[in-house]
C-alpha cells in the first residue's frame, strides 16, 4: 500500500471514530430528552424546574455530539479533495491517485489523467 493509501485509511478510521462518537452522544441525548419529555415522574436533569423547557440547554448540549457526527460522517464518505490536497504534498506522487510521477515528461499522469499542477520536466 502506498502512501496515498496509508492516508486514506487514516482519515477514514478518524472519521469512523467521530461519527460513533457523534451518534452515540446524539443518541443519548435524544433518549433522555424522550424520556423526560413523556414521563412526568422524570427526576431533574435539563433544568432547574425538572422538565425540559430550557431549549438553549438542549441546543447547547446536542450541538458537540452533533458536530461530532457530521465531521465523523464527512470525513467517512466525502473527503476525496481533503486526501488529495495533502498527498499533493508528497514529492514524486500524483496528488489524485499516488502514481510515481518521479522522472515524467508530460503533464499528467498516466495513471488516471490528472493534471499535475507543475510544467513538465525537461528529459
């Protein structure tokens, strides 16, 4: 596995972790908010009063466990130009597939036809 691959897999197991993390938090505040808003006997946990009234606390609460999963679920299924603009980085790689392009006179790869980016280099 090449560099661009390693990468790749990195991103994809960060993003796997902030999306359990995300639905889990979400998920936990959900259920309690469920629960304390159908059963009156709930014992007090939103707000001073013992009921779910205080909206912002709500917002408040839900905004990181939801932050979490969206970040988790981007970086799990979207983040292709992310990857690609950091292996770009890489010297002698193509930034879109991690093809040796050390030593190339034209200027794409031959791999997938992407466009290098830089003048092609002098035989």
């Amino acid at each position: 596995m090449n560099e661009r691959g390693w990468f790749t897999l990195l991103v994809r197991g960060i993003g796997l972790s902030f999306a359990g993390m995300g639905f889990y938090g979400s998920a936990a505040l959900l259920f309690s908010a469920v629960i304390q808003l159908l059963s009156p006997w709930w014992p007090a946990g939103f707000s001073s009063s013992g009921r779910l009234d205080d909206w912002s606390y709500l917002i408040y609460a839900g905004a990181g466990p939801l932050g979490s999963l969206l970040l988790g679920l981007y970086l799990l299924f979207r983040a292709d130009w992310l990857i690609a603009r950091f292996c770009r980085e890489v010297v002698g790689r193509c930034g879109r597939c991690g093809y040796d392009i050390s030593g190339l006179t034209s200027g794409e790869c031959p791999e997938c036809r992407a466009p290098l980016g830089r003048p092609p280099e002098s035989p």
